[in-house]
C-alpha cells in the first residue's frame, strides 16, 4: 500500500499503540510516520520515500519501535527524530538506495533519545550524521558517530549526546 499526502502520511496519538507493515509513504511536506504524546507505533517491512520538509520518523512524545526492515528511497530532513521526551530504536536492517539528503540523518533533542541495537545499516547518504541537542542522546551501541550515514560529522548542543 502506498501513502502519498501533502501533510503527515499517518498521525497516532495519545494511548494509542498501532503496528504498521508493508506501506510505502512519501509527503511533499508532512511526516511520514507521527508518534506523539505516549502513543506507542511498531513498525516493519516498510519504505520512506520523500519527506521534502519534515522527518520520515517522528516521535513527539511518543515511541517508535523500527522493529523489521526498513528501506529509505527518499529525501528529508531527517530519518529518525525524537524530541520532548520521545523515543525512536531500530533494531532492524536500514537499507538506503541511491543516495538520499538529509539535513541530519539523525535528530534527538528535549531529552529523547535514538538509538540503533543491532541494527545494520547499508547504503549511503548526503548531509550531517545527527543532531543531539537539548539532553537529547542517540546510541549507537558501540558502533559509533560515523556508523550513521552521512557524508559529515554531527552537531552536539547544549547537553545532547552521541554515544
């Protein structure tokens, strides 16, 4: 099933736990996937085509479990972005094809927190690594800052971690 929408692909939130597999999602100026205020997304199997102004996963407040394979075809801002509190952790294979830009590949700010738990990542991408700012931390387990794709290093802030 392919999703493509002017704003966010899918929105799920408060106390809300879904479990999404299968989709293709592209937005000309939304997110692809939205998590926020506690709701809890599990998602697998699925395809992140363009993002062109936000963030192909988002938390706000919510968590997002990457738990199967994850294929990235498209631009965006960012691949994972959690902030106020939020969460987003891959423990699946992360293919990307081609090439794609992101402003970071990487996003945690307001004490959230990314993290990559024998996750495999293959392929590359254009632009910085990550962003951890505010408290935010992403982890990579061991593996590193330049495990993340990206074609320069990432920003650290204010507080924020990579680890």
């Amino acid at each position: 099933c392919h999703i493509s929408t002017v704003g966010n692909c899918i929105t799920v939130n408060a106390g809300i736990v879904v479990a999404l597999s299968g989709l293709k999602l592209s937005s000309s100026s939304g997110a692809l996937l939205l998590c926020q205020l506690g709701a809890i997304c599990a998602v697998s199997d699925m395809e992140c085509g363009s993002a062109a102004a936000s963030f192909q996963m988002f938390s706000n407040g919510g968590r997002i479990d990457v738990t199967g394979n994850m294929r990235i075809t498209g631009n965006a801002l960012a691949f994972a972005s959690a902030q106020n509190g939020g969460g987003v952790g891959a423990t699946a294979s992360i293919t990307l094809v081609g090439t794609p830009a992101f402003t970071w590949f990487v996003r945690a700010s307001d004490a959230a927190l990314v993290i990559f738990f024998s996750t495999t990542i293959a392929g590359s991408a254009t632009g910085s690594r990550y962003l951890a700012q505010t408290n935010g931390v992403i982890n990579t387990f061991g593996a590193g800052a330049s495990y993340l794709p990206g074609n320069t290093a990432g920003t650290v802030t204010t507080g924020g971690q990579c680890l």
